[in-house]
C-alpha cells in the first residue's frame, strides 16, 4: 500500500504541475513544475514521507529503462546526426558550460548565505 500511495503523491503533482502550466499559460513542462513544487514541499515539511520514499527507490531502480527510447532514437535518425553533428557537438558542449557557471553561482550564492547565517547564529 506503501507504494501505492507514494505513487499517488507523485501523480498528483504532476497533475498540479499540469494545471498550473495550463491556467498560468508558462513555456514548461508540466511534470517540470511538479516536481520543483513537490521539491519546495518537501523542503518545507524537512522529512521524506516513508510512502514516497518507497515507491520513488522502486521507480529508480528502473530507471536504466527509459535510456532506451533515447538509444533506439540516435540508432534511428543516425543519418542525420552524421550530417548535423558539428552543430549538435556546439550546442551540447554550449548548454553543458552555461549549466556549469550557473551551477558555480548558484553554490557561491548559497555558501554565502549558509556562512552569513551561521556568524549570525
């Protein structure tokens, strides 16, 4: 029942990720607003739900699984990346270090804050 349960919770905000995207009329995925409200949940609550915690580790010992689309996806349209794969090589190499400087800033940002919050403690 554990999982069962752990499941619905993780439906439920991806369904509430949906409708916000829906009625707010945002250029993100639905399942993306979810989780980051299912995120901000849990860091409010401070404690993982022991149902959640359950069905999530089941769900991650899957996860290999849904590699596969991805595979079966370049051994499909192999051609094309053959023929576009400067562009492609640019934009991952592109995405990856903009990812990286932001991810060091945002690691600053907060270091910052932990160590101004502990002088003040």
């Amino acid at each position: 029942m554990n999982f069962i349960n752990g499941i619905t919770i993780l439906l439920l905000y991806q369904l509430i990720g949906e409708i916000s995207v829906l009625l707010l009329k945002i250029p993100v995925p639905g399942p993306v607003v979810g989780m980051l409200l299912l995120f901000l949940s849990l860091l409010l609550r401070h404690k993982l739900a022991e149902s959640l915690a359950t069905s999530s580790n089941a769900l991650l010992t899957h996860l290999p699984l849904l590699f596969v689309p991805a595979g079966v996806g370049v051994m499909v349209h192999f051609q094309r990346l053959q023929n576009e794969w400067l562009p492609i090589t640019l934009a991952l190499i592109f995405s990856t270090v903009i990812t990286l400087i932001i991810t060091a800033g945002i690691m600053r940002m907060s270091q910052r804050l932990l160590l101004k919050n502990d002088k003040n403690d």
